[in-house]
C-alpha cells in the first residue's frame, strides 16, 4: 500500500493525500476532495489545488496544496439569498459547467481584527463544479458587487437603520 493510500473502516482502500499546512499542520484528506483551479486565482495564478476545510460555521477555509502558508477564509455563496446574483460559467472551458451539475459557491471573506469590519468579496466569487471538482473565479463587471461586501453590520448602523424606517413612516 502506498503512503498516498489508506484502508477506510469498511475495508475499501480510499486514497487520501497528505497536506502540509503553516496554519493546520499536517493531515490527510480524501483525494477525490481536492478542488482544481486551472487559472487559478486572482493574484494567486500558481496555486490551482485547494481543499476545503470545515470551521466555524458559516465559515470554511480554502487551504492551497502548493503553499502551505495559502488558506482563504470562505462562505457559502448561497448563504447571500435571492439578492446576490451570481450567475455560473455555464459553459466555461476550465470546469466543463453544465446545467445540469451541481456546483458550489464560494465567496472569499477577509476577516479584521475588528469582526464589524470584516467583509466579503462578492464581486469575485469562485464557482465549483460538483461533477469534476473543477473551480473558477468569476470577476463581475458589476458595480452593485461590492469587494468589501460587510458580513455585519454594527448596532449603530442597526439603530440608524431603525431611526431611518421610522422617519419614513
């Protein structure tokens, strides 16, 4: 058995790679979860292989397996609602996207040392197809899409929010 290869609980051999990681260490996960980025990413063209890691919910980490000091702090997408309307590369040659396949949304969050003023980039969201666990950064030309997207907004901006409504009414 190679060292790329480890025997599951019910006997069946999965292969797994191990993952060198500044921020995580390092462990091993199924190789079937690596996600592939043929283009890469926005300033970041020679990392093309990431997998993703669980955290706190809502969010997930992006580690790169070329460097292991490269992880992204991610969101789900879909978490946005009806709002954000990020189309897929349906038909895009790096991930073979079909309307038929299910696909992933990731949104890249930038966290700050104050958590009110961490934000998201909507503007530039990578899109995974489910099928091939090929991934794409999609750039919309869009200027409704905010790069610094605010995950939370503070209760000041909340009661300025309520004090607004009710001069409305």
């Amino acid at each position: 058995m190679s060292d790329e290869e480890k025997p599951s609980e019910e006997g069946d051999n999965i292969e797994t790679i191990t993952v060198q990681s500044t921020r995580f260490g390092e462990f091993e996960v199924p190789a079937d979860r690596v996600i592939t980025l043929p283009s890469g990413m926005i300033g970041f063209p020679p990392n093309q292989r990431f997998v993703m890691l669980d955290h706190k919910p809502p969010f997930s980490w992006l580690q790169s397996l070329e460097d292991s000091a490269l992880a992204f702090v991610v969101v789900d997408g879909f978490e946005f609602g009806e709002d954000y309307k990020a189309t897929p590369p349906i038909g895009d040659k790096d991930i073979d996207l079909t309307k038929e396949d299910e696909y992933a949304l990731l949104v890249i969050v930038t966290v700050r040392s104050d958590p009110q003023d961490t934000t998201a980039n909507l503007k530039a969201p990578i899109f995974v197809n489910l099928r091939n666990m090929q991934g794409v950064q999609v750039i919309y030309d869009n200027p409704q899409l905010s790069t610094r997207f605010p995950l939370w907004a503070s209760d000041e901006e909340n009661d300025e929010g309520a004090d607004s409504s009710e001069e409305k009414k």
